[in-house]
C-alpha cells in the first residue's frame, strides 16, 4: 500500500514539473497582452481626441476620455516626445512603440501611466496637447491632481 501512495506522490510531482513551463509561457503571453490592449486603447484614445474633438480652452472645458490602465508588475506604459510617441516597456527591457498624432503631456515629473488615467484634449496657446491626468476628473477640475493643467 506505500509503494502505492509513493508511486502515486511521484507521478503527481512528474506531471506538475512538466506543466510548469507550459503554465510560466502562458502567463507570460497573458501579461503581454494586457500590455499591448492598455497601450491600444490609450493610442486609440489620443487618436480618437485629435481626430473627433476640438481642443478646448481649460482642462474643465476639454473633451476627454477616462481610461484604467492595468498592468502587470514590471511593465510601463509611458510617453515620449519628438516624435509623440507611447512607448510600452517589460520588465526584460523589450519595448514596443505606437506613432501619436498629437503631443501627450503627463501632469508632473513622472511619464507614466498607470491606473485611472483621464486625457484631456487642450489648446495650449502653442498648439493643442493632449494631457495626461492620474485619477478622474471630477467637477471643475482643480484638484492638486490636476494642477498642472491650464
């Protein structure tokens, strides 16, 4: 009856050593694909604003779209200037770029994005931006949140 268990022990421990690195492969395509959809749907933000809306004069006034980034561990979501550019990095360091219509601003040091982030399309006086703002923007958008914003 040991011999049996013990067998059986070992199979158990054989089969889970060979689904491993098949269970590793897929969260790691899972991961890859939550970043690439939070970098689409940002990109398909920012294009949609540019091409659909007309900027406006304050950040109250401003069309915008509020979207939640969720990204796994490692992974950034992050916008570059010259071209305007979003940029999505994983934690080995392999990036994949998307071409923006527009310039994108982050209010703040920090470029990138991560959870409910609000983009706001303003017309700067130099041309129109879109902003970048952590959070939702609520009511007359003055939050210190939001106080880099026109």
């Amino acid at each position: 009856m040991s011999v049996r268990v013990v067998l059986a022990v070992a199979f158990a421990l054989a089969l889970l050593a060979a689904a491993q690195p098949a269970v590793d492969h897929a969260t790691r395509t899972r991961e890859r694909a939550a970043v690439s959809a939070s970098a689409a749907r940002v990109a398909d933000a920012v294009s949609a604003l540019h091409r659909r809306s007309d900027p406006g004069a304050t950040v109250a006034s401003a069309p915008r779209r509020t979207l939640r980034l969720d990204l796994p561990d490692g992974e950034t979501v992050a916008f570059r200037a010259d071209p305007p550019r979003l940029v999505s990095t994983r934690p080995s360091g392999a990036r994949h770029q998307r071409t923006l219509p527009v310039r994108v601003v982050t209010c703040g040091d920090e470029s990138t994005l991560a959870g409910p982030t609000t983009l706001a399309y303003v017309d700067r006086g130099n041309g129109p931006v879109v902003l970048a703002l952590r959070g939702f923007i609520r009511g007359n958008a003055t939050t210190a949140a939001h106080a880099c914003a026109p």
